[in-house]
C-alpha cells in the first residue's frame, strides 16, 4: 500500500495488490470552492501519474459534510469528473441515502457509466474486483505509477 497524497481533506492511497486507488474525504469541511479546486487539482497531478484504465478507483466520501450550496457545485463542476475520468471502473462510498441522491444527480449530469454509487464498502471493493477481472487485470500484476508522489453509465449510476 502506497500513500500518494494526503493532506488536511483528502488521502489518496494506491492498494497495489488490489488494482484500486482509494480516495478518503476527511470530516473536515472545505472553507470554500477554491480550496476544493486546489485540492482536486494536486490530487488530479496524481491521478495523472497513474495506469488509471487498468486500476479502480474507490471514492469514500462518508465522512464530510453534505454540501449543496449552488455557489459551491458550480465552483466544483469543473474539478468532478477528474475524479472519475480513465479509471476501469469507480464505486463512490456514501453515508446516507441523500449523499447517494446528490451524488447520483451529479454523474448523471456528467454521463459516468463506469461509476456506481455504494452504502458498503464491501460490496463495493467486490463490484470493483469484478470489473477489473472482466477486464482481464490480475492482482498479481502491479499497476503502472510513474514516479509522481505528493504528501501535503451514459446510464444514471446505482446504488448497490
């Protein structure tokens, strides 16, 4: 397990043996829409350093308060997609069935078909595992990461 990121908002973690990075949102409420571009732009610096088509990604934003404030969507809408963009497949991780409405409201306005939306991380893992080995990725083969490490559906997507 590799740690790639991580700072005050965000912990980005590569699970090698998995195939799948894990993005962790902390609880800690971002000050404004800027703030949350900045970090979404280091952590796109280290997406970008990653084999993404032959990794998951797992996006667990359980902990952070739900935030719907219009100013703050429209300021985010730019940054969203990275977090989803050129990975096999993602599964988001959310806390209540109101997190999942938000957030399936969200990628459809965007048309993610590789993004299913989850209340447990254990099935999620499992949706993930499943969609890498249908595309042939073995565990036992370690993603590409090139060496870039920081520290500071057209279908709705579901809920499973």
């Amino acid at each position: 397990m590799s740690v790639l990121l991580q700072n005050d908002h965000l912990t980005v973690i590569l699970q090698e043996d998995l195939a799948i990075v894990r993005s962790t949102r902390s609880e800690l409420p971002y000050p404004s829409p800027e703030d949350f571009i900045r970090v979404h732009t280091e952590a796109l610096k280290v997406y970008e350093s990653l084999d993404r088509p032959s990794l998951g990604h797992l996006v667990d934003i359980r902990q952070p308060p739900m935030n719907n404030d219009p100013a703050f969507e429209a300021a985010t809408m730019r940054t969203r997609s990275m977090i989803v963009q050129e990975f096999a497949c993602v599964a988001i991780l959310v806390r209540t069935a109101v997190g999942a409405l938000q957030v399936n409201r969200l990628l459809r306005e965007e048309n993610n078909d590789n993004v299913l939306v989850f209340h447990d991380e254990e099935v999620a893992l499992g949706y993930l595992r499943g969609e890498l080995r249908k595309l042939g990725r073995r565990s036992s083969t370690p993603p590409v990461v090139r060496p870039h490490i920081s520290h500071s559906s057209v279908r709705p997507a579901r809920l499973r």
